[in-house]
C-alpha cells in the first residue's frame, strides 16, 4: 500500500485552495498512465469539494512535468493507448474547462509535451524563472495532443502558436510572459500561484466563477451578437442570486463576503 508521499500525484487543501503536486520528481514528473488517472482524480474531487474555491497544479522537485513517461514511448504504440483511452485520460483535454473551479498551473520547471498541454489547458497560469515550454511532438513524430492546437492559439494568438507546434522548439519563462503564455514570472511560482488563488477563494463568488468560466468557453464558438444576447438572459438570473446581497453586506461591513457554497 503506498504511503501518501509515493502517491503520483499529491493532494491536500490549504485553507479553500487544493494544492495538486504531480509526483515523480526522479522523473520530471514525466506522466504515465496511472499518474494521468490519478491527477484527472484530484481535479475532480476538488471541484466536488464545497470547501475548495480553487486549485492549484504543481510540480515536486525541479520539473512540472517532461512529458510522457520515456519507457512507455519506447514500447510501442500499444503502451502508449493508455494516454487516450478509459474515462480519466480521455477527458484530460476538456477536463478543466467543465470544472466549477478554477485551476491554477504554478509552472516550476520543464514543461514539455503532454507536460506542455497541461498548463494551456488550465485558466490561468505562473511560471518560475527555470521554466521551459515545449510542445515537442513534431519533433517525436506525433500529432499536436490532447487539443493543444485549439488551446494554444486561443492563449498566445494563431501566428505565434503555429510556430510554437510546428518547430516544437523550448520557450523559456521570459518569452512566456512576453508572449502573454504566462500571466507572470517569479521565484516562488507556487507561493505566487496560491496568494492569486487564496485572494479569489476569499473575494469571488464560487456561482460566478462557474459561469465566467462557462461564458468563456461558450464564447469561443459564439458571435459577439450571441454572447451579448446570452450575458443579458445571465444578467438578469444573476441579480437574484444571493451572492450579490453578501457581496454588498461584505463591503457594507468591511469584510470579505460569506458567499454561500455551490448548489
């Protein structure tokens, strides 16, 4: 029976913030099948969780994550299945996007193939200064996975994302922030990473957080006619939430509001 620390992929909430480590840090936290499962497993019981307002995703040691695991590549493609196959690893792609939540990646260090996807998939994301990215799949003879051709341009625009699959070159954390792949670059990547997150967990309301996230990811297939006309239908559900009168109670009173958990 493995001890909490052998786990591959760690877990434990932090006031309304759940801190997910993916662990192999011998390995870069290159991903296998099980770690893949297991993280899938820990986004969904955060967002389960009525006490977790946020998560934020790490990696233990010196590496995010270098990709997937070097010996499964090796055994051929019926290994590798196991990356697209069984409803935790099919669902990596979309995962985040249909969580309540939102998720944080604290990108500490190389970030390459599947270990690129990870951050472009989730909503916002930090960087160390020792942090790579790099698709690396046209160098591998792969195919852009687990839907990086549709994240990555919508993050740093198509021209920039084109060069990014297509060369499957490294970009460090400097040209990440300059390229608008990362929101910042810091030291402590994780401490950043849980200070954005406790400060939304303690001013943001859980019900609008969901439907923000929902708008802008319906947003990407509507027209701005759409959009509008839906955010007005939204409007008006929204005035009658409760969440508005503890908002305004919580500024009334000079506290942060006591916004009611999700229903």
């Amino acid at each position: 029976m493995e001890t909490p620390n052998e786990s591959p992929v760690l877990y434990e909430v932090r006031d309304r913030v759940a801190l997910i480590t993916l662990n192999r840090p011998s390995a870069l936290n290159a991903l296998t099948p099980e770690m893949g499962d297991h993280y899938v497993t820990r986004l969904r019981e955060a967002d389960a969780d009525p006490n977790v307002r946020v998560a934020v995703v790490t990696g233990a040691g010196r590496g995010f994550c270098a990709g997937a695991d070097v010996g499964l590549l090796a055994q051929g493609p019926e290994a590798l299945d196991a990356f697209s196959v069984g409803d935790n690893m099919s669902a990596l792609p979309t995962l985040i996007s249909t969580l309540s939540i939102p998720v944080v990646a604290a990108v500490n260090g190389p970030a390459a193939g599947v270990g690129f996807v990870l951050p472009l998939a989730a909503d916002v994301r930090f960087a160390a200064p020792t942090a790579t990215f790099a698709s690396m799949f046209s160098r591998l003879g792969l195919i852009a996975e687990y839907g990086c051709a549709w994240l990555l341009p919508r993050i740093v625009g198509p021209a920039r994302a084109s060069e990014l699959l297509l060369s499957g070159r490294s970009v460090s954390a400097d040209e990440a922030l300059a390229i608008g792949l990362v929101t910042s670059v810091s030291d402590d990547v994780v401490a950043t990473a849980m200070d954005w997150a406790n400060n939304v967990a303690a001013h943001c309301s859980p019900k609008s957080l969901r439907a923000i996230k929902a708008q802008l990811l319906e947003g990407q297939s509507q027209t701005f006619s759409e959009a509008g006309a839906q955010s007005l239908i939204g409007m008006r559900e929204s005035f009658r939430w409760p969440d508005l009168l503890a908002a305004l109670a919580g500024r009334a009173e000079k506290r942060s509001p006591n916004f009611p958990p999700l229903d």
